[in-house]
C-alpha cells in the first residue's frame, strides 16, 4: 500500500492540477468540513478497495498548490462516511 501511496505522489508532484475523483462542494461529507475545514476534496481509488482521500491548498511558504492526504479508507469506510449503504442480501 505504502508504495501505491508514494505512486499517487509521485502523480500529483507532476501535475498541474489535480487527480482522482472530485467530490463537489454539496456532497463533501460533514466531518471533512468541520475537521478540516476544507473547500475541496478528491480521493485516487487504491489497491484492495480503499480510497485515499486528499484535498489541495496554496503553500503559505511559496504560494503553490500542494496536495495533503487526508485519510486511506476502506471500501466500508468510505461507504459509511459518504452515507452509503450496503445492499441487503436476500
């Protein structure tokens, strides 16, 4: 995981913008908002179903866009935190 983790890195060093799947502003979940106080929000789908959320900001040192990674979710996780459910087996 550690070096699909470096991989998506090494993506967003060389970009210019971001990557990943873009969440828009109304469907960003309660809890980034408040715990990260944070406008935009993206995830890269990861190896084993996880998602490795991460948001982008201007550097305070020298003005660039950076990328911060927020958390890596399972896919169970993810479902739970964005209010998706499992469908139920009959």
């Amino acid at each position: 995981m550690l070096e699909a983790i470096d991989n998506v890195k090494q993506q967003l060093e060389r970009s210019d913008k971001p990557l990943g799947a873009h969440h828009k502003k109304k469907q960003i979940p309660q809890y980034y908002k408040t715990r990260y106080n944070l406008q935009a929000l993206y995830h890269f789908d990861m190896p084993d179903f996880h998602r490795l959320m991460y948001t982008v900001r201007r550097s305070p040192v020298d003005g660039k866009i950076e990328a911060i990674f927020l958390e890596l979710l399972t896919h169970e996780q993810y479902n739970s935190r964005f209010g998706y459910f499992k469908k139920k087996s009959h």
